[in-house]
C-alpha cells in the first residue's frame, strides 16, 4: 500500500478498506526500516501522528463528511513550524526550539486531516541545493546513497522516492522543491508568489519564498496544492484571489492544440547530455499529443543566477538578523548584548549561511548597494519582462528543471559557484513570482539516474501546470510501463 | 577581479554581528571575491532607464481591520526564550558603562 499514490490511499480510506492508523503505521514501519540508510527526517512525531490518525478514523466512522485526503500521511519539511514540534530549519540555531504556533500551512492540512509523520532534513535555513548544508547530517538519495537527494528540501523529496511518505511540504525559494524533486523522480511545484501562505514559514529571502506540494504524482500534487493554497489574511503578500481549479486541470490533462514554448537559453552548455536527450522525448510527447511546440528566447535569462546570488543573500541578511539570542534559539558566550549576539550567531550558523550572511550585508552596504542588489533588482524586471513576452508566444515553457542528474555526496561541497549552477533553470521562475512544475523525465543514459523536466506558467496560472504536466506524466507512464520509481533499488530489502 | 580584503571582511562580520576566526575571515575573503566576480554581470545589463523590482507582486500598503484577535500568552511567547524573568524576556547587558 505505501507505493500507492496518495488518491489511492485516500480512496482506499474513502472506501473503508483500509483505516488512516493502519496507513499510518505501515509508513512508520516502513520509516524504521529505511530512513537510517535514507536520513529524511530530522524529527519523527509518532505518537502525534496516529494520535491524528485515530482521530480521522473516529471522524470517518462518525459518518462526518472529510476533505479529499484526510487520512493520508506527509513529511513536513523542517522549516514551517509545527506547534510543539521541534523546528530546526536544519540549523543548530534553533536546535531545541519547539514553536508556540501553527503555520498557515500546517493549520490547513490539520483541518483536512492530513496526517504529519515528521519534520524532514534540508540545507539550513533553505540555502543548498544538495542538503549537505544540514547541521544534522546528510540526506541520501533512495536511486543511490552516495548522491544527494537535491536540496533545500532534499529531506521531502528523499522521503517520497524512499516511500516514507505519499506526499510531502517544500519551500521553493530558488529550485529548492523542483530541483530536489528532478533529482530523485518525483513531483514538485513551485505556486505563484502569493498562492501558499507563508505565515510559519522561516523566511529566507521573503520576496522569493514559496511553499508547495511535494507528490508522486501530478494529481496528488493538485489535491495537496488545494488544501494548503488560496488567500490568508495573516500573510500580507498573499493573493486574495481564487485559486485556480487545480485537480480539475490535473484529471482534464490535455494539450490539444496548446502551445509549449522551449525556452532557447534554458539548455545547450552545461546541461548534461542525457537530460537533454529526455527533455527532447518529453517534447516529442508533448507534440504527439496535439500541442504546439515553438521556440522562445528569454535573453536576460543568462543574468538570473547572478541576480538571484545577489537578491536573495541580501534578503537572508536581513531576516537571518531575527537569530539575535535574545527570544527563542540557542545563547552562548559571555558579555554584552553585543557579544552573546556575536558568539551566539558564529556558533548557530553554518559555513553557507555565513557566506550569504557576509555577501548581503556587503550588496546593501551603502557604495555597493547600487551596483549590486540595485542592478540586481533591475535585472529581475527585464526577466519579468522577458516572461511577459514569452508567454505572449506560448501558453507554458519549458525547461530541463536541473541541468544534471544527482550528483555525489560532497562533490561540490567546496565549490560554493559550482553548486550554484544546480538553479540555473529554476531561479528565473522565482525572480518573476511565475509558478513552476517539475516531473520526471526518465532516467538518463549516463548513469541510470532520474531528470526533470520543468514546465512554467504564469502568475495564477497554475492550472496549467497541472494540465500540461499530467498529460506528458500520463504518455511517458504508458511509454514506461510502470512508474519511474518502480525502478528505484528496493531499499527495504534486508 | 573584486578584491575583498580581510578587513573588509571582518568589518562586514562586525555589522552582521558574527564573530569569526582568522582562518574563516581568510577563506571569506577569497570566496567572496569569486562569488563578486561571478554576480557582477548584473551590472552588464542593467540600464538607467529599468526600473527595478523590489517584489514579484504589485502591491503596496496591506491592511487589515484595527480589532482585537487572539495571539499568543506570554507564556506562548517566552516558550522558546533562552532566558526569561517575569514575563520578560532576560537579556545581557545593553548599554555600556556611563
């Protein structure tokens, strides 16, 4: 049952076959059994979880009516809070730290009834695309132990593809839910900016972040985007608008006569040769089923890494300020105010937040403010613009979403621009505060491993993503034969 | 080829409020410069004439009804203090001798 989609799982629920504490433990036991090899969770709340679970059975015996997933585990990634539950942001700064309060998020799955098994690992404070920038430990990719799980949230997405748990919660700041989701065969959305609340997210840089559905599937992404998007008062950069009709478009999947634009600088140089080769099968699939595939040029693409290392560094220094000491976290050191607050932050941060604690506070230092976070934020208009004109052309684009597969555990832990790259498709969908999809493509030629193939819409134009990417997840399905990750090593066998 | 020094670097951890080791202030001051090279192309392309974008969304003052809702007890909200003392939170010394 716990390589089922999460549908299944509900409608196996839904049905009475099957009760939310049975799933609930098989997802515990199967928990027990990997995630010593795996090291997706940071936090395992067990006792809550079929506390929850109980209380979804109790409610569904009652006769009561329940929201399309009720029952159904997910893998929280550790940087929304959680009441009560440990809260690390996979940083020692907040080690011990139980939050006072749900986030938006969190308080919406508990209303659906959406079981939360634990808190998953991610790069601290969501700056990484591999998870090795955990203070905890690393997260190993279930295709092959020895590479990353991608990252930030390589925690949720090693969690999906290990079958920890059906669904899962990422934040999406620069790649950090499609990348990881490319990476390790699953499926991740990135909403529009303002779809998904952020109240009881940490915020890492506010006018990037984006938290979203982390699935196996496109459909359970959809049902998992419904109960976790749409307006919240307690955040003011919320949309109060509808969502779009997500899980509608997901089971209309159709492109007939669509048009699907190739973003022209989003390959070629860089980007590995057999991720290309699935991006183009995808395409001639795309094309199969009726739609329209054209070129695009987005020119300012090429200034979007540069743009993103200089925006959201200077956003992390300024919020990163809140780690003061003073009212929640860690507190070393002796002294003054001053030098607690110093001793206390070179002990609770990390090498990589450190980096971009020092590259923001120099990008807004005054001299330097106007050549770089001010050309930065310039550069973020002509990428906007450069959206704007391309979907004049094309009704969503398309990318390989990362320009390898997962590469080895501390491969690139030393070279901080190297590891940079890994966003190089991604970052220029959070600049714009457009919505991004990744799902796989297939497994690539080189090495057996799986890639992503990103497809992007517009501002509220989610539904989109849904339609187009499970029309293509529904020809490769019939094109594979079974579910990509069928062919994943079976991690459970002793 | 930026150059950013040690001391610059130290200066920028003084104003970041982190104390840092001479060996990290070295490494930082080489990374730095790389990492400045590599973003600096921002400068290529952004004319006089672009407005910038501090924000995806066009939105600008936010508000909401002046009434009173629930928030968290003092209790809630020392929860997580290192240290605290009568419904405060407990702090070292602010201000230097006069």
């Amino acid at each position: 049952m716990i390589e089922k989609s999460a549908t299944e799982m509900a409608a196996a629920l839904q049905s009475g076959e099957l009760s939310s504490v049975d799933l609930t433990n098989a997802h515990l036991a199967r928990i027990d059994e990997v995630d010593e090899k795996v090291k997706a969770f940071l936090h395992i709340d067990r006792d809550g979880a079929l506390k929850q679970a109980e209380a979804v059975d109790a409610r569904r015996k009652a006769g009561e009516k329940l929201s399309p997933l009720a029952g159904v585990p997910l893998a929280l990634k550790d940087v929304m809070v959680q009441k009560g539950i440990p809260t690390t942001c996979g940083s020692k700064m907040l080690e011990g730290w139980r939050p006072p309060y749900d986030s938006t998020v969190v308080a919406r799955l508990k209303a659906a009834g959406v079981i939360i098994l634990g808190k998953t690992n991610m790069d601290e404070f969501a700056m990484g695309s591999s998870t090795e920038n955990s203070a905890y430990f690393p997260t190993h990719n279930p295709w092959d132990l020895t590479r990353i799980p991608g990252g930030s949230g390589g925690g949720s997405s090693a969690a999906l593809a290990a079958f920890e748990a059906p669904l899962a919660i990422g934040t999406d700041t620069g790649g950090s839910i499609r990348q990881p989701a490319a990476v390790t065969g699953t499926v991740g959305v990135k909403p529009t900016y303002g779809g998904v609340s952020r109240y009881g997210l940490v915020a890492f840089s506010s006018s990037l972040d984006q938290a979203g559905p982390c699935a196996r599937t496109v459909l359970d992404a959809a049902y998992l985007h419904e109960v976790i998007g749409g307006y919240d008062p307690l955040d003011s950069t919320s949309i109060n608008a509808p969502l779009p009709q997500l899980v509608t478009a997901a089971k209309n999947a159709s492109v007939k006569g669509m048009k699907i634009g190739v973003i022209k600088e989003l390959q070629g140089d860089g980007y590995q040769a057999g991720v290309l080769k699935l991006f183009n099968e995808s395409l001639e699939e795309l094309a199969k089923l009726g739609a329209d595939i054209v070129e695009v040029s987005c020119p300012h693409f090429e200034y979007a890494l540069a743009a993103y290392y200089l925006i959201a560094p200077s956003e992390c220094s300024s919020n990163l300020a809140r780690f003061d000491a003073m009212r929640y976290g860690i507190r070393t050191g002796e002294g003054s105010a001053e030098e607690v607050m110093n001793a206390t932050r070179e002990l609770g941060f990390g090498k990589e937040v450190k980096r971009r604690i020092i590259l923001g506070t120099y990008a807004l230092s005054s001299g330097y403010y106007d050549a770089y976070y001010g050309s930065a934020q310039k550069v973020r208009t002509l990428i906007s613009r450069d959206f704007e004109q391309a979907f004049e052309k094309a009704d969503v684009l398309v990318s390989p979403t990362a320009p390898t597969t997962a590469f080895k555990i501390g491969e690139k832990a030393n070279d901080p621009i190297a590891m940079y790259l890994n966003d190089i498709a991604t970052i220029p969908t959070n600049l714009a505060g457009v919505c991004g999809i990744s799902i796989p493509s297939g497994l690539a030629q080189e090495d057996g491993l799986p890639a992503g193939f990103q497809i992007m819409a517009g501002a509220m134009k989610d539904d989109r993503l849904y339609q187009v990417g499970a029309a293509l997840e529904a020809a490769l399905l019939s094109k594979w034969g079974a579910p990509i990750l069928s062919k994943a090593p079976k991690l459970g066998a002793k | 080829m930026s150059k950013i020094s040690r001391a610059d670097v130290a200066n920028l951890a003084r104003l970041a409020r982190i104390d840092m080791s001479e060996d990290e202030l070295e490494h930082l001051s080489s990374e730095l410069s790389v990492i400045l090279d590599a973003v600096a192309r921002v400068q290529e392309v952004a004319g006089e004439d672009v407005p910038p974008t501090s924000h995806p969304l066009p939105m600008t003052n936010v508000f909401r009804a002046d009434e009173n809702r629930a928030s968290l007890t003092p209790e809630e909200a020392l929860s997580g203090a290192p240290a605290k003392e009568e419904q405060r939170f407990k702090v070292p010394k602010i201000l230097g001798e006069e």
